[in-house]
C-alpha cells in the first residue's frame, strides 16, 4: 500500500494569492481522498492533475468557513462532470451543511436535474457524521481514526494508517497531548502552524490584529508548536500548513526545527509529499 499526499491549499480564512484555502489529497494507492475543502479546492484539484469527479471521498475536520468554502462547487460541479457516488465524513452538522448547500442552490439543482442529468452523487451523498473519538467505519482500505483537536468548534484529526506507514492530519487546533497520541510515529503529520511570527498579525500596525494573535493563540499553533509535538511523538515528517498571509515558510521551518529533529516541510500549494521508504 503506497501513501501520497498532495496539497492543495496551504491558506486560512485570509484571502492569499500565494494560498488557497485548507485542503489536501491523500492518496491510497490509487484512491484520492480529498480532506477539507477550502475555497478554490476544484480549481486546485484540476491543477494538480486530479478530475473533480475522481473524488468519491471527502472528509471533513472541522465546518469553518474557510474548511468549507468550495464544497458547494466541489459538490455541483463534480457531479456535474459526472461523479456519481460520494461520501462525506465530518463532525456533528455535516448532514446540516450538506443540506442547507442544497437547499441554497434548489432551483439551480432541479434546472440541472431537468437537463435529464442524473440525480445520483448530489441527491444521495452519503454522510457520516463522528460524535466520538475512535475508529470511523468507512469503505477506504486503511483503518481510520479521529481523535478531538482543541479548536473552538467541534475538531477532529484524522489518523490513515495500513501496511505499517501512517499519515496524520491535525485540522485546526491548539497544542494538545492528545494530538501526540495520536501522532505516535506517523511518518507525516500534517499540522496547523497558523501562528507564524512573520504574519501580518504579528508584523503589521493593526491593534486589532494584535489583539486577535493573542485569541487565535487558544485555536492554533505556533511551528514551534508544532515541532514539540512532532518531536514528542516521534513522527519522522512534519508538515506545516494553514498559513496566514504574509507567513515567512523559511522561518516556520527554523522555529520548528529548533525542537524537532526530523524533516520539516513548509507546505505550499500544489506540492507532493511522499513517505520516505
Ligand atoms: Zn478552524
Ligand atoms: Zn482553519
């Protein structure tokens, strides 16, 4: 069994030209499974080569904005290009979201049923929502299991694991033991490192801003941050997502470095991280 992971946004909730919003494609041999679905997700599946319609599997961590912002063109369009089956996996308010999108676009949806196209893959999606740590049944050929994040909302990371190799993705949180845990010796960890030093929070003038940083700092981690708990858990590849604008990569990898001794990768958009044999 082979692991790919291919980013696809790398961004927050701020508008970035550099970085779209959060959202990833873990392979499993030939299976992708996209994993959050921020804005620009489609547009950034058909740049890194994948057909929308190809994703049968979504899986949510957490529903903030900027996790969600292209699901109702992932959802749309995909079908529309001829994906007829999908699954979405997320927290407790999944079925809701999906709902409410649906609803949202009603009359759009029954002009484009009417073309004669079919409803399957829009009307019967299929959603699976978590409200417990735990392993999560689903038809993917790797064990998988969410664990809670810190975060202000209802947060779970997501551990693939088969044939030995694991790759863990954090979704948003604050440090926690918890995440160590489930980190343990993962060959990539995929984790939240909005709190860059070099962002505009911490750069620019603005009081609100500043005031802000010190908020976010109960949500999300430092790459120092995430370096500890990379290191704690033994995980052999780092990767730092969830950058704000202005974010200095170089010196997200050196904070995390400074603690961690394994590699460090500052994610960027469209990059293609494999394990290490
Ligand atoms: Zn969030
Ligand atoms: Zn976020």
């Amino acid at each position: 069994m082979e692991f790919l992971l291919q980013m696809l946004g790398t961004g927050s909730p701020r508008p970035d030209l550099e970085r779209s919003g959060p959202a990833q494609v873990l392979f499993i041999d030939d299976i992708p499974v996209l994993i959050d679905c921020g804005e620009g997700t489609t547009g950034q599946l058909l740049k890194a080569g994948i057909l929308p319609e190809r994703i049968n599997h979504l899986w949510l961590t957490h529903l903030h904005s900027d996790h969600l912002f292209g699901y109702a063109q992932f959802l749309i369009g995909g079908q529309g290009n001829g994906r007829r089956e999908l699954t979405v996996v997320g927290p407790a308010g999944t079925k809701k979201y999906h709902e409410r999108t649906l609803e949202m676009y009603e009359e759009d949806i029954r002009y484009r049923l009417s073309l004669g196209r079919s409803p399957k893959g829009l009307m019967d999606v299929n959603i699976i929502e978590i409200t417990e740590p735990g392993e999560v049944e689903s038809d993917l050929p790797v064990k998988v299991t969410a664990e809670r994040m810190v975060h202000n909302v209802p947060t779970f990371g997501y551990r693939f694991e088969g044939d030995g190799k694991a790759v863990v993705i954090s979704g948003d949180t604050a440090p926690t033991d918890r995440l160590i845990e489930f980190a343990r010796g993962a060959d990539i960890l995929v984790q939240d490192a909005a709190l860059t030093t070099t962002s505009v929070y911490t750069k620019g003038e603005n009081k609100e801003f500043e005031k802000v940083f010190v908020n976010l700092q109960k949500e999300h981690c430092t790459p120092a941050q995430c370096g500890e708990t990379a290191e704690q858990a033994g995980v052999k590849k780092l990767v730092l997502t969830h950058f704000l604008p202005g974010a200095d990569p170089e010196e997200a990898c050196r904070e995390a470095l400074e603690v961690f001794s394994g590699p460090v990768i500052a994610g960027e958009d469209l990059q293609l991280i494999k394990i290490d044999e």
